[in-house]
C-alpha cells in the first residue's frame, strides 16, 4: 500500500517522573480502523492527546501522511484533517445541537460558512441519530445523544483521520449495536480511524488492527485474533495468575 | 430557540425593524442638544461615554471572562495622543492615532498576557495602568516641567455629544457583525471551552488576541473624544483607575450576553455615580463597593439575566396553562 | 551602601503582609484583592492606640492581629465560602473571589475614609536614630524589622513543627488528599484566611511607626505582596520573604539612584517582567 496516514515514531511523553507513554511506535494504513487497548491508565488517552496537539511528546515524532505534526499545536493538527472526541464529553453547552455541529466544520480541516456549513451540519445530525434535536439545548440532551453529538461535531471536519477515546463506553446494549453499526459505516466510507475501547465485542467486530499498551509500553501490535490471545496481554489484563 | 441557530441567516426582516428604530432612536437622542445645553447634556454625555466604554469592554470580556482592568490605560492613552498632538495634527487624523496606538498596545500586551488566567491578568492590567501613569507623570515633571497638557480646540460639548454618539452606531454596528462573523462564533466556542475550540482548529490566541486589539481601539477613541473636555489634560484625570471599575460594574450588572446588555448597567449606574458624586462624594468608594457585591451576590448574570429567566418563568408558565 | 540596609529593613515589613496575602490564596484559595486594607485598618488602629491610650505599635499588634484575625474568619465564613460553594469551577470561582474582594476593598476603603477622612498621617514612636556600620537609621524601622522577623520565625515553626501547621501545608498542596486523611479542609482554610489577614495587619502595625500613611494606600500595598508572591510562586513562604526583601532592595535601590517617583512604576514594572518571564515565579518549582 501507499504511505499510512499516521506514523508514530518512538514516542515517549513524561509527566514529572511517570512515564505515561514509552518508546511507542506504530503505524495507521489508510482506511483503515485501528484499535488501541490497555489498562486503564495505560496511556490510551495521553497517546491521543499528543496525537491531536493537546500535549508536547517529550520525545519521538509523529507524522499525518507526509507532514511532520510532532510539535504543532492543537488547531494547527486539526487543520491538517485530525478530529477527535473526547473520553469525558465534551460538548458546548450554552450553543444549540446544530451549533455544536456547524463548529466541527468552520475553522479546522473544512473550511465552511453560511449556508453550506448549515446544510452539512443538519445532515450529519440526521446521520447521528439526533434530527429531532436540532434546536434542543445541548445540556438537556441524554448522555448517548451527547456522545452522538460529538462525534457528529468531529465528523464536520470530514477528517483524515479520527480518534475516538472510548466513544462506546457508558450505552447500553441497543445503543451499542447502533453505535458500532455507525463506526462501522464509517469504516466502509474510509474513514481512517484510532479507536481507544474497552469494549470487546466492538473490537472485534471492528478493528483492522490492534495496538496493545500497558503502563505505557506497547506490549503487542498486530491482528485483532492475534494480539487477544497474547500472553502478555491476558497478563496485563487479568493479572499474573491467568497467563 | 430557533433564533438561536440564524448565526449566517440573511438580515431578517425583523432585525431590519430593530435597526430603523435605532436610527430613528439615535436621530432623536442628537437632537438632545437643541434643547439643553447644561445638566442633561452633560449626563447624557456621561452616559454615551460608559455606553461605547463598556460595550467595547464587554465585546473582549464576555465571552472570555477576563476581567479587564487596562480601560483606563486605553482611554488615557487616547486622551494623551489628542493632548500632545492638538497643535500640530489635524483632530480627525488624532482620533485614528489614538485607535491605532491604543490598538497597538493592547496586541501587545494580549500577546504578552492571554496565556495567564484569571486573577493574574487582572492585576495585570490594574498594573499596566498604573505603571503608564506613573511614567507620564515622571516624564512631564522631568522633561515638560508642568503637570499637564493644555487641550485648547473649538470642540465644544455638544460636538463630544454627537462624535459619542456616532462611535455608539459605529460599535454596535461592529459587535453586530462581529456576532454573525467567524471571529464571534470563535469566541463563543472558545467562552465555552477552550479545549475544544483548538482541537475544532481555532487559533484561540489570535482570536483573543484580536478581539482585545478592537475592545482596545475603541476605549481609546472615547479617551480622544474626551480630551478637548478636559482642557486640562493631568496624569491623575486621564488615567484614572476608578474608570477601568466602573466600567467592569456597569458592564457586568447590566448584562455581557448580549450586545445591548451593558446598557441595562450603564444608565442607572451613570446616573447614580453622578448623584453621589454630588451629594456624598465621600462615599463613591462604598457606591462601588457594595456594586460589586450586588454583581457577585445578586445579579451574577446582570439585570439582562434577570429578564430572561422573568421571561423564561412566564413563557413556561403560560405554556402550561395552556396545553396544546 | 545605607539602602542595602534601609531596603532590608522595608522589605521586613513587606513580607509579612505578602506571607499574609500566600497563606490565602494558596491554602483557602482566594486571591484576596482587599488584603491591603488589613494593613491600612491596622495603621490607623495602632495610630489610635498610641495616641490615644499610649500603648506603643508591637505592644498593639497583641490587640490589632486578634481583631482582624476574628473579622477576617469572618469574611471568610460568610461572604467566600458561599462562592466556594456555589463556584462550578476553579475559574468561576477565580472571577467571583475577584469580584467580591474588590468589593471588599472598596467598602473598606470608603469606611476608612469615612471614619478617619483621606488625609495623611503619621506619629512619633521611636523616631531617633541608630547607628549601624557607621550610618544612621530610624530606630523605629529597626525595631520593626526585629518584631517582622520574630513573627515570621514563629510562623514558621508554627507551619512546619505542628501538627495544625502540617495540616494547613497539606491543604496547600492538595485539599482532596487532604480531606481523605480527615483535615478538616474548610475549617483550615477559613482559618489560614483569617491567620493571613492577622499578619497583614501585624505588618501594618509595624509599618505606621516610620510610614506616612492613608486610607487610600490599601491597593498599593496588595500589588506589592502580589508581587512579591508570584515572584516567590504561590503558597511558598520562605520565597515570599525572600522577594519581600528584593521587592525593599529594588524600591530602595530606584529611589535612591534613579527618582524616587518612580519607585511604583518600579513595582510595577518589576510585577510585568515577573508576569511575563517567570510566572510560575522565580523560586517556583516548575509543574513538568
Ligand atoms: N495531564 C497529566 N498530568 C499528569 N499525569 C497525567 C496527565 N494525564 C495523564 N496522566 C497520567 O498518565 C497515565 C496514563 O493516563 P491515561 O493516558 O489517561 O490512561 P488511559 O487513557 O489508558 O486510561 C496515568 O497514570 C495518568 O495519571
Ligand atoms: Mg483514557
């Protein structure tokens, strides 16, 4: 295949003495929708952050295609076409849903106003699942539609590459088929996305590819059957006894 | 509700009558002049001034919530651009000088600032008001040998009235733009969270940045405008402190959500400082003073706060009375 | 070489209150805008007492420390801890502890002024002079110096080798933790508010005995402990005395080499650099 849309080069990031992410490398094939597992506190979200220019790396590099993005700030990279949710939501609450929306694709990698950003940002309501609630206060919206709210705000940007820090986490089982339908449909569209899930059902239903990390460290890097049955990563899993 | 997504729609035909009221409204307030000359045009002057002065104020500090206490630094050093340059520059080429310098100052100091929070810009500002007068100061003493500038020009009342009122048009015409504009929506994202604002690809320090640079332009054509009313143009009165607090208190208890929102703190507070200042001119201190507990305590949203949730209760009142 | 030593002996009296101004923002975290009128109302108390009953300005840091010790826990338990309270987020209550303290201030203010009108003043209290390496100084400063210092010192001890101190460094650093080793968080901050508010007026006590003073110079006073604060970086006491006598070398320093009406522009400008250069402060340990 062609250049992968993200190389992650050797990258470490410290806080004071922790060491929340440590000599990782791994790479992103166009297209394609990679899974990134670990224990909780085993860097997931700090590696999303520093993908998307919420942190500096200490070390390392990081490369969209062919630009070096390792030490650009946070709107500079979603210009480059990184959009990404949040672990917590975060939505903008004192805008309505369809504003919350038109942001994701004003200022970043699609540059829309007026009445076209309008008009995409109703269509990927209607997509979400939220068409009924396009002018409903966003804090008064449930938790999942929250979540759809989101992700819908991350996909104006039609991004290059998307990061979803636990999108799936907290819904119940019918809200889970719908959310991994819709990850999937974005998927077959060629969205190239990472995917930080606790979920298994969804990962292997999902996942192209899996990256494993514990306690930073990237313990197993491969195809979704492979990297489960691991022994290192059943370790980090469930604890020494299990392996 | 659905008002509040119109943020690119056309001019409504709606906001056409809100403007030709205004311009019928502002048309009336000129003619205030032809019938007084004395007390009302002196207030209304007053009044105008902390209009432009804290709308400009809450076009930056709304939605970012930085409490800005640079007005006076803005506003005497548009005064002091007029003061020095009366004799030799043509007054309207001044005025630009003073949005330009002013302007100038406050990218610079945003620059230098917006990554500090809250209470450090704060004092930063109070400082950098202070730290202007006490250099001006030390400088006429030094080098002019006198306390102040003598402002001599034809510009009589009257004529401050009417340029106040223009530059009132003027920055209501701006903050409206602003709001319909790329610029304002960033704001309001960035108001809301800042996190997201850079991950959506906004470039939050330019935009606050930018923003700071026309509040700044603005309060330093006020200070401009006022100069030739001062005649005598001192350190003490063009950069005088209590201004940057009474602007942060009639913008607040008015109302920043809005653009006419400071208007609902300016009028009855203008009014009221100048009553005290009249017949308890010790206690101005404590008029302040107790506004400022009023914003904390009472009125955290200002008095445009109060009005929508009045409006809010009824409409949601009345929408179950009736149940269709 | 008489500043170094007058600018010491200044910068004595300006740690107190910036220790004062430290103890409240960095354990009950309130910038306290109003700290300076402490100082003011402790100036004109121990004018007060000394004119009228004769009791000399250390002695009346014995009455003027409790009183506002007693009004400052006070404030504190009725108009900050409802915006602690009420406060969502750190920085909601960043801009309504602002707010609310510049009210303060202001009512102060305009109470001082009311009660002892805006002039100036000043007393006589040990105004002859002492010699030190050959020059003469104000024994009054000197003996300020020494009664700062003795304060400072007790504080200290009292910080670091008591159990109740140990308590109110632990909130310092993280009132979460703090509260799962059962502190009592909200009890220690509105004490360490009010114990802030008794140095400050200790330091204003000591102040009026060689300072003219107003009712106006309340503010002047909470920009210099804010700058001596964010040099030393928040809730370091050690810093703060040490950029206290800084903040005394570097007035002194102006006033005597380059005008002394530009000293404040100095605090200012020193303030600016801090901001701009080092905010985290100069002694500040780095976050990352
Ligand atoms: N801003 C930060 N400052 C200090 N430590 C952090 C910060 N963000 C994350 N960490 C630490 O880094 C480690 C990894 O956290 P995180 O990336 O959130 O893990 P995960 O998402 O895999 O659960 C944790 O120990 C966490 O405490
Ligand atoms: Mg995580």
């Amino acid at each position: 295949m062609t250049q992968p849309i993200l190389s992650v080069n050797k990258l470490t990031k410290n806080f004071g003495g922790l060491i929340a992410v440590n000599d990782i490398s791994f790479q992103v094939k166009k297209g394609e929708l990679m899974g990134l597992i670990g224990p909780n506190g085993s860097g997931k979200t700090t590696m999303l952050n520093l993908i998307s220019g919420a942190f500096k790396p200490s070390t390392g590099q990081i490369n969209l295609e062919s630009t070096d993005i390792t030490n650009q700030a946070a709107h500079m990279i979603a210009r480059h076409g990184v959009a990404r949710t949040f672990q917590l939501v975060r939505i903008l609450p004192s805008l309505t849903a369809l504003q919350n929306v038109i942001a994701g694709c004003v200022y970043g990698h699609v540059k829309l106003w007026g009445e076209d950003a309008q008009q995409k940002a109703e269509a990927l309501l209607h997509r979400v699942g939220l068409a009924e609630h396009i002018n409903t206060p966003t804090d008064s919206l449930t938790y999942i539609d929250q979540k759809r709210l989101e992700l819908a705000r991350a996909l104006a940007a039609n991004p290059r590459l998307l990061l979803l820090d636990e999108w799936l986490a907290g819904l119940n089982p019918s809200e889970l088929n719908i959310g991994i339908q819709l990850i999937s449909d974005l998927r077959d569209e060629g969205t190239s996305i990472i995917m930080v899930e606790h979920v298994m059902d969804a990962i292997r239903q999902l996942c192209d590819h899996c990256v494993v990390m514990s306690s930073g460290i990237k313990i197993a890097d491969g195809s979704v059957d492979d990297v489960l049955s691991d022994p290192e990563v059943i370790r980090a899993y469930l604890g020494d006894e299990h392996a | 509700m659905s008002r509040l997504n119109k943020i690119f729609s056309q001019i409504s035909k709606q906001e056409k009558r809100i403007a030709l009221y205004c311009a019928i409204a502002f048309a009336i307030i000129a003619t205030l002049p032809l019938f007084d000359q004395g007390f009302y045009l002196s207030i209304s002057v007053n009044i105008v001034m902390y209009i432009v002065l804290c709308t400009a104020w809450s076009l930056f500090s709304g939605p970012t919530h930085y409490i800005s206490l640079a007005t006076a630094a803005f506003y005497g050093i548009g005064t002091y651009v007029v003061a020095i340059g009366i004799k030799d520059i043509p007054y309207p080429v001044l005025l630009v000088m003073a949005a330009i310098v002013s302007g100038g100052i406050a990218g610079i100091v945003g620059l230098a600032t917006l990554r500090l929070s809250g209470v450090y810009f704060v004092v930063f500002t109070l400082g950098l008001s202070e730290l202007i007068r006490q250099i001006v100061t030390w400088v006429q003493t030094n080098f002019s040998g006198s306390s102040g500038l003598y402002v001599f020009t034809d510009i009589r009342e009257m004529h401050v009235f009417w340029q106040l009122l223009g530059l009132a048009v003027i920055v209501y015409i701006v903050g409206w733009l602003i709001n319909r504009s790329r610029l304002g929506f960033a704001m309001q994202i960035i108001g809301n969270d800042e996190t997201v604002a850079k991950h959506l690809g906004i470039n939050t320090a330019i935009s606050k940045i930018l923003l700071f640079m026309i509040s700044g332009a603005i309060i330093g054509v006020v200070g401009a405008i006022m100069a030739p009313r001062f005649s005598y143009v001192t350190p003490p009165s063009a950069f005088n402190p209590i201004i940057s607090f009474q602007v942060v208190i009639m913008a607040l208890l008015g109302g920043t959500k809005r653009l006419w929102g400071p208007l609902l703190g300016v009028i009855p507070f203008t009014i009221l400082f100048d009553q005290v200042g009249v017949y308890f001119p010790d206690q101005t201190s404590i008029v302040i003073g107790v506004a400022f507990m009023a914003i904390v305590y009472l009125l955290p949203n200002g008095v445009l706060g109060l009005i929508e949730t009045i409006k809010q209760k009824f409409t949601s009142s009345t929408k179950k009375e009736d149940p269709t | 070489m008489s500043f170094i030593i007058n600018g010491l002996l200044l910068g004595g009296t300006y740690a107190l209150i910036a220790v004062g101004l430290t103890l409240q923002y960095g354990v009950a975290r309130i910038m306290n805008l109003a700290n300076g009128e402490n100082l003011v109302f402790a100036c004109f108390m121990a004018f007060w007492l000394y004119t009228a009953f004769a009791i000399n300005p250390i002695l009346g840091i014995v009455i003027i420390a409790p009183m506002a010790f007693v009004i400052n826990w006070l404030i504190y338990s009725y108009a900050m801890r409802p915006l602690v309270n009420r406060s969502k987020t750190s920085g909601q209550l960043e801009v309504n502890s602002i707010l609310a303290t510049f009210g303060l201030l202001f009512i102060l203010k305009g109470l001082m002024k009311f009660s002892f009108g805006g002039g100036y003043f000043t007393y006589n209290y040990l105004a002859e002079g002492i010699s030190i390496f050959g020059h003469n100084y104000g024994l009054n400063r000197v003996v300020a110096f020494i009664a700062a210092a003795v304060i400072a010192g007790t504080l200290y001890l009292f910080l670091n080798y008591t159990r109740y101190g140990t308590a109110i460094r632990a909130v310092a650093v993280n009132p979460t933790s703090a509260s799962l080793v059962a502190i009592n968080v909200p009890r220690a901050s509105a004490f360490a508010f009010a114990l802030g508010g008794a140095l400050t007026a200790a330091s204003g006590a000591l102040l009026s005995s060689f300072y003219t003073f107003h009712a106006d110079m309340g503010m002047d006073f909470t920009m210099k402990a804010l700058v001596i604060v964010i040099m030393a970086g928040v809730g370091d006491v050690r810093g703060a005395v040490l950029a206290a006598l800084m903040l005394g070398l570097t007035e002194t320093a102006i006033a005597t080499f380059v005008d002394p009406g530009l000293t404040a522009a100095g605090t200012y400008g020193l303030f600016i650099l801090v901001l701009l250069f080092r905010p985290q402060g100069i002694f500040g340990r780095s976050n990352s």
